[in-house]
C-alpha cells in the first residue's frame, strides 16, 4: 500500500473518530457524575435517533426542530431514568447501578422496537454527503462533516464545564458530592443535568451514526464496541476520550486498509488490550477507578 | 448579659442501628461568640456537626437556626440559610484552581443559572465581577493566599489548603461558621496563624463560630464558650475555665485511676 492510499485511510480513521469520542463522552459524562458505567448509553443513542426520525418523517418538522425535538425528547427520558430509576438506587453498590443501567438498556430496546418495529428506517439526510477531495484523497463528506459536528459539541460541553457556574458546579458535585451539598449545591439537580447531557450527546451521535448507515435498534450495538474507547482513553477523563476515539478510529480504518474488513473488528482491540496491560486505568484516567 | 442562641442543637439523638452516637444532646452557639465542642475521639462531635449540616436526620429533637426550626431541612438548603462548614480531612475539589474552588463557596448567593444568565448577560456579569471583587477583598486578602489565587489546589502544602478551604467557607458569607477540626495536624506556627484568622473573624467581623478541636491550648485560648462530649453525652458546658476544671471532663481525658479522688483543683 502507498502513501497516498495510507493518507486516505488515515484521514478516513481520524475524522471517524470524532463520533467514536462523541459517545464515548456520554460513557465519561455518566461515569464522572455517578461513578456508574451506563450500559444504556447505546439505547439513549438510539432513542435519540428515534425521536428525530419521528419528528421529521411522522410529525414532518423541518430538519432543525426535528432534532430540537429528538433532544427534548431524550432530555425529558433521561429526566425520567434518573427520577424513578438511578436516585432511588443513590447509596447502593456500583454493580446494582450497572446492572439497572443493563437493564433500563433492555427496556428501551424493547420499547424502540414495540413503537417503531424492528426494520431499517430511512433517515432525512443530515450532513452533506459529497466527497471532499484533497489531491488523491477522497473523504467521505458525512465523515468529515460529523467529525465537526462531534468537534463542536464536545467543545462547547468542554467549556460549559470549565467556565460556567452550573459546569463548574457539576464538576464539585461529580469530584465529591458531600462536599458540594454543604457548600449549597443541589446535588440532585447536578445529577439530573448530567443525565441529560449524556442523554442529549448520545442523541446526536445516534443521529449521526443514524444518518451515516440507516436506523434500525440495531443501532444501540454501536455503544458496545466504543467501550473500548472509554476505558482506553480512561472512565473519567474527557481529553482520554478524545484521543481514544481519535486513536480507535485510526486504527479501525488502517485495519480495514491493510487487512480487510473483518480486522476493523479486531485489530484495534488488540492494540487497547496490549495497552490496558501497561495502563489498567486508561491513557488518562485516575488511578484508583473502579475495575469491571 | 447573654447574648441570643443562633444557632440551638436541643435534644438531639442520632442512632446507627443499635449504636448510639449521640443520646439528647442540647447546645447553643450564641451570636458573636466562638464556641468549641471537645471530646475524645468517637465522642460523637462530627455526627453531631453533620446533623447540624443535615446529612444526618436525628431520630428526635431540632435544630434552630436564628429561631427558626430547620430540622427537616436539605443540606444545600441550610448552606444558602447561612450555614457554612469545612470538614475534618481536606475536602476540596481537586483539579481545581484555588480561586474556582473560593468561587464555588459563593455559588448560592448568585441568583442566576446558565439560563438566565444567557438572556441577562449584563446582569450576570455584574453579579459575577461583584462576588470576584469581594471575595478578592474579604477572604483572599484577609486569608492572605492571594499569591496562591491561580494555582491548583493540590500543589498546595497542607495548611494552606485548609486555609482555601476556610476561605470557601467564608466565600459562602455564614451567619454561623462550622469549623471541623481547622488545626488538625498542623504545626505550630500555621496552628497560630489559624488561631489568630478565627480570632479576627471573630472580633472583626462579629462571626459566630463553632468549632470541633484537639488542640486543647487552642481551645482554651480562643473559646467564649465550650461543651464537652462523650459517647454521645454532653458531659459539661461552660467557660474554659469552668470546663477545664470539671471533674468530670478530666475524667473523660485522662481516665480515674481507683485511689484517686475527684480532682477538683485543676486550673
């Protein structure tokens, strides 16, 4: 393989890791906030898929409020999840909270299912798909243009977190929530945002994906694979996340380059296993994380 | 002259279980005055103190606050009524600069949230640079860790980073201050520094301060007033020198030996 070819599947890789760490951030999100792995984050996705598609093609909004709507939607679900289901269970082990999340992921596929049934559904098209072409490369333009997207919205939660009293309170109340609570922070209603916001970042990455491929509940599964990005990059840190998905993604692509499609599956695995070895916790994660 | 309770502790008993941390305990902390509970370890001071915070629900009795029953009350609530405290070990937010960490202690006295402050940037901005000029003003200089203000938190040596945490606390602008053990493992010259801060909070700005402390001389020296506890009992209640000298307190620190009589001179 040449260097042309070997830049074109770099590229491909990097750019596509933007949506790897887009919803790998709704894994770091949850994890920050609650110190439970949401093995949800996959149905959350694709709900938020769901919600757009029903906007636009079922309720027939205009492009933009369909995705306000599809956003809305998950908020008010995810209000809902953590009310009923994660706060009565504040106070219990980890592992009961990962096995809710297991189990609130199941509920939701079901349901996806029961309302929308189980065949692929067309998604209106969201990012322009004309090719970008550099020279000799060609890119994907729905690759190109959701790196962007993802970009900017981890950017804009980035800053959300860094510089505005409610981030920087939800950072306190993540770091160590007794302490927030007597400084006057509401707690619960820190908890409650960050379900949104996990909830609200797993939608539009489900609609990316959604709209890259097409919809079916066989979307949720997307989620599984970039928990691998997560631990890589670390369950707590969101630059970790950033360059696990941006690493994954290169790795997935220059796999399939080199050894075909079925590599894309295990090739970058091996590579965050052999890594795992030399760093349990993750490129930049805490020491002390819980292990699975 | 006797100055009103602001805050009153009446009767309060907490329970784990079988276990008894604190059995009817009552105590007031009165405007203006610096007020320490003492007690060996286990006695039941912090439990005591975070029922005060409300992280503990007592199974009976109240607590005031400025006559007003806040019992059942949340924490975060209490903070905003004016209820500010630090905590044993060092509890700030790691990752944080020293000034993010101060800033926080004033989060519930800024009325807007994210929302409001988009649609009244104006507004919000002031809010904003008036907390930044006062916390400048009254807790950065006062505490003196203005050359501190930008670092992180964690590179900071143990008496200043229980400094930051007081200056959160005043960051909150407490009608009553709660200070868990603010000497705790320092040596002598950051627990004079301490001392004197709790002293000018004191007698400067009129601070009402209760206090949980191991350091008897610090005790003895700043307090108005002082309660002692053990196993959850309040076993005497007084000036420090009425207190140093009870027999039961003396009791409760160095143990009776059996040929000994109440040892009642002391002083």
């Amino acid at each position: 393989m040449d260097w042309i070819t070997f830049a074109e599947f770099s590229l491909i890789g990097l750019f596509s890791g933007g949506l790897l760490a887009l919803v790998a951030l709704g894994f770091v999100l949850i994890y920050k906030g609650t110190r439970a792995i949401n093995f949800a984050t996959g149905e959350f996705m694709m709900l938020g898929a769901y919600l757009v598609y029903t906007g636009h093609s079922w309720l027939k909004m205009p492009l933009w409020l369909s995705v306000v709507f599809g956003l809305a939607g998950i908020s008010l679900v995810a209000i809902v999840v953590e009310r009923f289901v994660l706060r009565p269970l504040a106070g219990q082990p980890v592992v009961s909270v990962l096995m809710v999340t297991i189990g609130l992921g199941a509920f939701l596929h079901g349901m996806v299912d029961a309302i929308w049934g189980g065949q692929n559904l067309e998604m209106p098209q969201m990012l322009p798909r004309k090719p970008l072409i550099w020279g000799d490369i060609m890119l994907p333009g729905a690759v190109f243009w959701s790196f962007w997207v993802a970009l900017a919205v981890i950017a804009g939660l980035s800053l959300y977190f860094r510089y505005s009293r409610t981030g920087i309170a939800m950072r306190a109340a993540a770091s160590d929530p007794i302490t927030a609570y007597a400084l006057g922070i509401d707690v619960r209603r820190t908890q409650q945002l960050t379900w949104v916001f996990a909830g609200c970042v797993g939608a539009v990455a489900g609609t990316i994906v959604a709209s890259i491929s097409s919809l079916s509940p066989a979307l949720s599964g997307t989620a599984l694979g970039v928990l691998a990005v997560v631990i890589l990059g670390g369950l707590d840190s969101v630059a970790g996340a950033i360059i696990a998905g941006l690493l994954v993604g290169w790795l997935e692509s220059i796999a399939v380059g080199y050894f075909g499609g079925k590599a894309r599956d295990l090739v970058p695995y091996v590579v965050v296993l052999a890594i795992l070895m030399v760093r349990p916790y993750g490129l930049l994660g805490t020491r002390d994380i819980e292990r699975l | 002259m006797n100055p009103s309770p602001l805050l009153s502790v009446e009767d309060v008993h907490l329970r784990f279980g079988g276990i008894k941390a604190l059995g009817g305990v009552s105590l007031q902390a009165k405007a203006g005055e610096i007020t320490a509970v003492i007690g060996p370890n286990g006695a039941g001071k912090t439990s005591l103190f975070n029922t005060i915070s409300g992280f503990y629900k007592p199974q009976q009795g109240r607590i005031q606050l400025e006559g007003r029953d806040i019992t059942p009350t949340k924490p975060n609530v209490r903070a905003a009524m004016g209820l500010a405290r630090t905590f044993q070990n060092v509890a700030l937010f790691r990752g944080m600069t020293v000034l993010d960490n101060i800033k926080l202690g004033g989060h519930n006295r800024m009325a807007a949230n994210t929302l409001q402050a988009m649609a009244y940037w104006g507004q919000s901005q002031r809010e904003e640079l008036a907390l930044r000029e006062e916390i400048e003003r009254d807790v950065i200089d006062f505490l003196e860790i203005d050359h501190v203000r930008h670092q992180s938190v964690a590179s900071l040596s143990y008496g200043l980073q229980k400094r930051v945490e007081l200056a959160r606390a005043l960051a909150m602008r407490p009608k009553i201050l709660m200070l868990d053990e603010p000497v705790a493992g320092m040596n002598r010259e950051e627990t004079e520094d301490m001392a004197r801060f709790i002293l000018d909070l004191q007698e400067e700005r009129g601070m009402t301060i209760l206090l949980i402390e191991h350091d008897m001389g610090m005790v003895m020296d700043i307090s108005n007033h002082v309660a002692v506890l053990n196993f959850g009992q309040l076993i005497a209640s007084g000036t420090p020198q009425h207190v140093r000298s009870h027999p039961d307190v003396i009791e409760a620190y160095l143990g009776v030996r059996e040929s000994q009589t109440a040892p009642g001179q002391g002083a």
